[in-house]
C-alpha cells in the first residue's frame, strides 16, 4: 500500500518564488496591467508621476491607477473594502 508523502522538513520555500506564479495567464489582472504601463503618465497630467530627490518617495501613479481600475472592474467602491482586498488577493 502507498502512502502519501509530505514535503521534506529541510525545504525552504513554501510558496511558488514568484507573483507571477499566482496569476493565470487569461487573468484580466494582466490586461490592466499591460494598459497602464502603455501609458504616458506625465502626459496624462498625473504630477508624481517624475518625482523630486527630496522628501519621501510617493507611490508610483501607475501602481495606484490599476489598483483603481481593479477596483472599478470588480465594484469596489469603498476604501476600507478595497484595503481588505489587497491583503487578501495580491
């Protein structure tokens, strides 16, 4: 009779090493994706978009323009919804 076998203790990594390793291919996370980074940001008018060397670094406008086409393709429409979401999907 077979058995099932675990993984041995001595393995280090217990998830895939990679984000793209989560995301299926057809997945229209990958669609937003490709669409913003095709984008002139500073054309768009987005200001943080060529940031100072001073100060604290801001977010990257492109990273906050999927998150909010995420949330709009999805229909989440609150914040605190939204915040829950990153930390439950990637």
């Amino acid at each position: 009779m077979r058995h099932l076998e675990g993984t041995p203790r001595s393995q280090t990594l217990l998830l895939p090493p990679s984000v793209e390793d989560y995301v299926p291919e057809d997945h229209p996370v990958r669609v937003i994706d490709a669409f913003v980074d095709s984008l002139n940001l500073s054309e768009m008018g987005f200001r943080k978009a060529q940031t100072a060397h001073t100060g604290r670094r801001p977010y990257h406008p492109g990273d906050l323009l999927k998150l909010y086409i995420y949330a709009y393709l999805n229909q989440t429409s609150s914040t605190r919804r939204l915040e829950k979401e990153c930390h439950r999907n990637l």
